[in-house]
C-alpha cells in the first residue's frame, strides 16, 4: 500500500527512496524509482506450492529490473522446516563427525 512521504503528504507512491538509509542506498547504485507496484498481503509460502512461479510471472526481470519492498516479502521468522533444514546441513558439512550441537527449537 501506499505510504506518506517524509513531509506527511498522502501519494500514491511506497516512497522507496524516503529516508535514512534508503535514499543514500539507493542513490549508490544510481536507482531512481518511476513508478510504484503494490503487491499483498506479503504473507505468501514460496516453498509450498507455485506462488514462486507466479510471482516471476507476474514481475519479469526485464520490465521490473528493481524491486524494492517497504516490508518484508516472506513470514519472518522463517519456517521452522527451513531452519531445522540448515542446522543439518551446517552438522553435516561443519562440525567433525560426533560434534553435539543443541537447539532449543
């Protein structure tokens, strides 16, 4: 949705560029901003099912080269699936055969 600019005025822009730090972000890499696109709810699960497909379907590379997120575009925290996921592979590949690694998961 649509967020108010730094001086309180209603757009209907996400403001992307507004305020510390992103402005000086994106400014670094010579972004400026043309238009806005409004998604949501930013709820979705890419690992089940084909809202990753669609997502890249809906906002192809070549007409949307920057997307900026004024929110997070995933749950947070992250799945816990996902976490006990790397744990293993972090045991598996790190730590010498035998090593205890606790969680309090």
């Amino acid at each position: 949705m649509a967020r108010k600019s730094l001086d309180g005025k209603e757009t209907n822009s996400c403001n992307a560029k507004d305020g510390n730090p992103f402005g000086a972000f994106w400014d670094e890499f010579q972004v400026d901003f043309v238009d806005s696109e409004f998604y949501g709810p930013l709820n979705y699960d890419v690992h089940h099912g084909s809202v990753a497909e669609k997502w890249i379907e809906g906002y192809p590379a070549k007409k949307f080269p920057v997307l900026a997120f004024s929110g997070a575009p995933a749950s947070f925290p992250v799945q816990r699936e996902n976490l006990l996921t790397r744990a293993q592979e972090f045991r598996r590949e790190t730590l010498p055969r035998g090593a205890l690694m606790g969680s309090a998961l």
